[in-house]
C-alpha cells in the first residue's frame, strides 16, 4: 500500500481522484493538503486551495482508504494551530455532505 499526497499528484499534472481510481487496491491513506489559488506549488490548509475535493474524497471512499492525513509543506505557517483547525471544519464540513 502506499500514501497519496493529492496536492504533489495535481502539481505533477496528475489528476488526484483518477490515480486514487486507477490504484484503487493500493492507495490506503491520502494527504489533505490543498493547492494555494495564487501558486499551486504552495499549500494551504485543506478546503481553502484549488483542488475538486469533492471528486477526490468520492475516490478515496470508493477505493476504500482508511487513514486521512493533514499537513502543510510550507516553512512556517504564520498560525499552525489555526491552520490545523481550518483543515478539521473543513474536514467536517466535507463528511457531512
């Protein structure tokens, strides 16, 4: 099994919800880390960038991946703990729907 950073797969050129499709029996845990709208090779909190979530988070469903993980690449966020929350009621937000 391996971990799907869906932000690097789209600034790759890749579409994350079709390598979570086409690796289906492999992908296990996917990285909720969004795409800044200004430059997509820079990440902001999950659910505030770019990236159609909604497609990826129905593949990772239907591809069975267990584990979710949040992080930011980026050199010190100007406010880790907020960033943190955002992604959580971003996360959330997303469940219910």
């Amino acid at each position: 099994f391996f971990e799907l950073d869906a932000m690097w797969a789209a600034v790759g050129g890749y579409e994350p919800d079709e390598v979570i499709k086409s690796h289906a029996d492999r992908i296990r845990l996917v990285h909720l880390k969004d795409a800044s709208r200004e430059d997509p090779r820079t990440d902001v909190p999950f659910g505030e960038g770019v990236l159609d979530w909604g497609a990826i988070l129905s593949a990772s469903r239907n591809a069975g991946v267990e584990y979710y993980i949040t992080e930011q690449d980026r050199p010190n966020p100007d406010d880790v703990l907020g960033d943190v929350r955002t992604s959580l009621v971003n996360a959330e937000g997303m469940a219910e729907s």
